[in-house]
C-alpha cells in the first residue's frame, strides 16, 4: 500500500494579503493527487523556513510551530485508521475529517455563552477567554482537544505576562465550558480533570479612615462634572460594598424606607444572589450624603451610565489630585467597605450577609487584615 506524504507549504498561490502575509497550507500527497488544508497562520515570507518547513523569527514562533506539529499528527492518525478500517485510502475521506469536527471549539464555546443568562462584566470575562483560544489557535477542535492542548494554552498565556490569578481564571471558564459539554454528549471527557493549578496570595488594597476623608474633603476642578460623580461613586462602594457592576445597576426602586430607616436590596450582577443593606444605620448615613445627590424617582438609573474604560480614566485622575499613592478601583472600594465593617464589627456573619459571600472564610479574610493592619500599625511605635 503506498503511503500519504505530508509537507507544509506557504504561500502556494504565490500573493501577500494587505499586511504583507500569506496562508501556511498542509498538502497531502497520495496516489499522484494532492490535496490542501488550511492551518490558519499567516506569516510574513521572512518567518517562513522553506527548508525545514517550520515557522522562524516569529514571537509566537514556538506556538505556532506546535500548532502545526498537532494538525500534522491528527491528518496522519486519521489516515492511517482510515487505511486499517477499509484496507484502502482516498484524498477524499479526509471529508469525513472534516465532518467529524464540524464543532469548532472556540466557536461553539461563543455560541454557548451568548445564550447564558450571566452578568455583563462575567460575558466580557468570558469574551476574553475565547479570544484568547482563538488567538492560541483558531482551528481548534473538540476532537484534538488534549491535556497537551490545555498546556499549550498556559504557556501562551503566561507569554502575555498575565497574572497567575487572572491565568487560573481563563481556565475554570473554559474548564466549566467542558463540563457542559459532557454533559451535552458533545465529548467524552474533560481533560482539564488532568490539570491543576494554584492560586497566587495576593493583598488586598483598602483605604484608611484617613485616606477616605481625604477624598471626602477633596475639592475637585468644578468643570470636571464627570469626575465628581466618579468621587460619589467610589465612596458610595465604600460605604455599601457595591461592585461597580451593581453600581451602574441600581434603579430607584432598589431603595426602600421603613420606619426612618433606608434599606438598598439588589441582586448582585455577579453571584446573581440577593443582599438588603441598611444603608442609614451604616457609618454614619455616609452613603446616604451620596444617594441624595443622585436620588431622581423619575430617572431610571440612579449614576449616570459610563463606560469601564472612562470610569478608569477618572479614577486615575481621582487618586492624582486626592496625592494617593494607592491604586483606586472599585475592588479597594468593596475591600474598604469589608475591612472597616471588620473593624468597627468583628463580626464575620454580618460582613458575609452584608457583602453577599457564599463563603464565611472570604469574610473572615478582612477580619484578619483588619487584625494585620492593627499589627503593622504597632510595629511602627517607638515605646521608648
């Protein structure tokens, strides 16, 4: 029986598109006939080594040059159970290849999640992941699916300079996105059931009392109206542990007075669960100092909407002029709100159901930063 031959070639039709690229191909050689199959990578002629028939001078380089070592086996495995079935081969099966992995990964994953009833913050997260799959490779199927895979898409993303914590989230995303898709019959199993990783410790950055009054007092450029709401907003997640996401959520119907008493009940954009915060009875009524500002019963939003990239923008300018050395988003403002709860309190269980954990052990974290930052404060007193 003759054998397949297989060769990677580029740029076969001999044309650079507008970025000066050409399509790296594989061809199949078999009883005098050949046939072609996309890769996906485009190069420039220069990242092309024609002798060796392998990518060169490439940042992706070793990437990519795997990339093409997988296809390669699959095309070669598929050939070779096709001629052990049926004892004879034609360029033309490898159209069953092609029907057998009519589900794209990451294209199937998109799919998925733009039917999933999730927060806007958690589908741009998960856009993200795909994104990256797609990038790491775009031809990649269920069926060459591996624990191999799964590597591969590690090293990539620690080529990215990505967080540890940020890595580890890619892939519980795409971890989760698998699970369904045994359980959907799609495929057999998880290889990610192979892979583990470890979360990285990292500290939680909280404001003082002090840093808080700071931004309170601030005097900010009267033109700048945008940054002003941004000032009430942020201070308004400290004094509620509202993520920004629930923030551009709330409505007037979110708040309700009882008794003198005003109370925000909202369900969270993220966990989806529900947390009613007595906002009156809370440091003072100092939320209260912002809701009124803002408080429109006929408006449908209480902030003014914004995008994250804007909001970002102002809060850079917001630390700037307040002299903070501190990084403001509005995960210091939910830790501020957690780790002044936990020192005026000392209570884990009224932080948990204020905050909405599922876990007591993440609202016992700022009982111990409240205890930590009492210990370092101590550190520093000369007792002589």
């Amino acid at each position: 029986m003759k054998n397949i031959e297989f060769r990677f070639i580029y740029n076969r039709k001999n044309k650079l598109n507008r970025e000066g690229k050409a399509l790296v191909q594989l061809e199949a050689y078999y009883d005098r006939k050949r046939k072609y199959f996309s890769t996906g990578i485009y190069i420039t002629p220069q990242q092309w080594d024609e002798r060796r028939g392998i990518i060169k001078k490439h940042l992706e380089a070793q990437r990519l040059n795997w990339q093409l070592r997988e296809m390669l086996r699959q095309y070669q495995d598929f050939a070779m159970e096709m001629m052990r079935e049926n004892g004879e081969f034609d360029l033309s099966m490898f159209d069953i290849l092609k029907n057998t992995e009519s589900y794209n990964f990451w294209e199937m994953f998109e799919q998925y999640y733009e039917t999933q009833d999730v927060s806007y913050s958690r589908k741009r997260y998960i856009k993200r992941t795909i994104y990256y799959w797609k990038e790491f490779n775009p031809n990649l199927t269920f069926k060459n699916f591996t624990l191999q895979t799964i590597h591969g898409f590690d090293y990539f993303l620690r080529r990215k300079k990505l967080h540890t914590n940020t890595i580890l989230q890619h892939h519980k995303v795409t971890k989760h996105f698998l699970n369904l898709m045994v359980k959907s019959d799609v495929i057999k199993d998880n290889p990610y059931r192979l892979f583990h990783i470890k979360r990285e410790k990292t500290k939680r950055v909280f404001l003082t009392e002090e840093e808080l009054k700071q931004l309170e007092s601030l005097q900010l450029p009267e033109k700048n109206k945008r940054l002003q709401v941004v000032r009430d907003m942020f201070l308004f997640s400290c004094y509620t542990g509202l993520r920004y996401s629930d923030l551009q959520a709330l409505k007037p119907e979110n708040f309700e007075t009882s008794d003198g008493q005003t109370v925000l009940n909202i369900r969270q954009q993220k966990t989806k669960d529900f947390v009613s915060i007595p906002i009156s009875m809370l440091f003072n009524g100092k939320a209260m100092e912002m809701l009124d500002k803002y408080y429109d019963p006929d408006k449908e939003r209480i902030f003014p909407r914004a995008s994250n990239q804007d909001t970002n923008r102002q809060l850079k300018l917001l630390q700037a002029f307040a002299g903070l050395s501190k990084v403001l988003t509005f995960h210091v403002a939910r830790h501020t709100f957690g780790t002044l709860l936990a020192k005026y309190t000392h209570d884990p269980y009224l932080i948990k159901e204020l905050m909405g954990h599922a876990d007591i052990q993440t609202s016992m974290t700022y009982i111990h930063l409240t205890n930590q930052h009492i210990t370092d404060r101590l550190k520093k007193v000369d007792w002589e």
